[in-house]
C-alpha cells in the first residue's frame, strides 16, 4: 500500500487500485488535494470499493508492522466496586496474522501474544454485525473493532497509523474475562447490601419505635386533633420502610 506523498506524479506511480485492479493516475497538481484517479475511467472516478479495500488493507499492514495497539479499558460495574479487568493502554504483540480462518470467521486481523490471540476487526462503512459478534461469542474469543469511518481522505500515513494504533475509537466486542468478572462484580454489590442492611437495621428499629412513641403520645397541637379527628392519626410520623 502506498500513500498519495510517496508516489510519483501520473501514471509514473504504478499504482492499481486495491479494489478493481484498474490502473492508478496519481493527480499530484497545485489546484486539487492530492488524490488518485482510475486511469481510462470516466471523470477518474473511483469504484465503489477501492477507498474501502485501501484503508482496511493500510490498517492491516500497520497493524502487523508495529504489533502494538492502543486497547480500550475493560470495566464491569460503576463507581468504587467497578470491576477493573484491563484500565486500557497500549499492548504490545507477538504476531499478527492477516485475514486467516478463524473458526467459522475470517477477522482483519489476529494478532497474538504468546498463545492468546485478539481479533482486531476495523470499521471503515460498515460495523460488525450481531451475528458475527455472536459467532466470535460463541468461540469466546477477544476482540476488538477499531471505527475509522471518520478518517478524513487526505489524512497523511503519518496521522493515518496513529489513529489506527492509538487515535481512532475502539470498542471491546467480547472479552473471556467479562462473563467471569460479571459474577464477581454482582458478588461484590450483593456484599455491599448485606453490609449496608445490617448497618441500616439498629436506625431502622430505633426509627421505628420513636414513631411509635410519638403516636403514643396526648397532645395538644390545633392541627393534629383534626387530622385525628377525620382518623387519619396513624399517619402521622410514618413512612415506608423496607
């Protein structure tokens, strides 16, 4: 793959397009963003899957050049009892193995560490759907899909490779470690209530009798005798309490 600075001008780039084949005319003139045409194409315009195919298989090349990447944290639950399974940074890899077989999926990328791999699928028009996301599920198997549908056109490689590696939003579309980190996370919160109602339990009995205490009690307040009188007295200094 080569971008649009590192070529030369016209036909001289020998340049195909990674979608159609067709050859490449690099238009690198004063007037125009730097940009290819397909050469002997009405207009020069591109196909309809040539930008498509260049930026995934950029990504791809990046990724298994550098064999580091920016992941997002792995977090189960909110505030202080979250579950903290990965706080998110940059990982380093082993290998990376570029459209291979994968069970019953072919993902972008799969890069390992040591024995563990991680499927890194990039999101150029179009996102991975529920049920590729559910085979990947089944397989419980990490992996992650990096969004570069954002990606201006004219992005330099430099600009271009740290936002594939580290730039670009990224999302976690399965993690072993979740289902396991779920159960521990619902442990903790069952924990936390258990704590908390044997606290609450003393202050809710001594609540309990000050209200009775306060019925119990002859008083002389305007606005009590009536609510009294209509019967309503037992309302009086009470609410729910579970």
């Amino acid at each position: 793959m080569a971008h649009i600075s590192e070529v030369s001008s016209g036909l001289e780039c020998s340049c195909i397009c990674p979608g159609c084949g067709t050859p490449l005319v690099a238009r690198k003139g004063g007037k125009q963003d730097h940009h290819f045409g397909h050469y002997g194409v009405e207009d020069s315009r591109p196909c309809q899957t040539g930008p498509e195919t260049a930026l995934h298989k950029f990504a791809k090349e990046v990724l298994a050049r550098r064999l580091e990447l920016e992941l997002p944290p792995l977090v189960v639950g909110e505030g202080p009892g979250k579950w903290v399974g990965y706080p998110g940074g940059i990982f380093r890899f082993d290998a990376a193995l570029l459209e291979s077989r994968l069970g019953a999926i072919v993902p972008d990328v799969i890069v390992r560490k040591g024995e563990r791999p991680l499927l890194v699928e990039f999101l150029v028009t179009h996102a991975c759907d529920e049920a590729k996301i559910a085979r990947i599920a089944a397989m419980d198997v990490a992996a992650i899909e990096i969004d570069l549908s954002g990606l201006p056109r004219d992005t330099s490689r430099a600009d271009l490779e740290e936002a594939i590696l580290t730039v670009a939003p990224r999302k976690w579309l399965h993690n072993p470690k979740v289902r396991a980190a779920q159960a521990e996370w619902e442990r903790r919160a069952c924990e936390r209530d258990q704590v908390l109602a044997r606290a609450a339990a003393p202050l809710r009995k001594a609540y309990l009798a000050a209200c009775a205490e306060v019925r119990s009690m002859r008083t002389t307040c305007v606005a009590y005798d009536r609510i009294a009188g209509r019967h309503l007295a037992h309302t009086v200094g009470t609410v729910a309490v579970t």
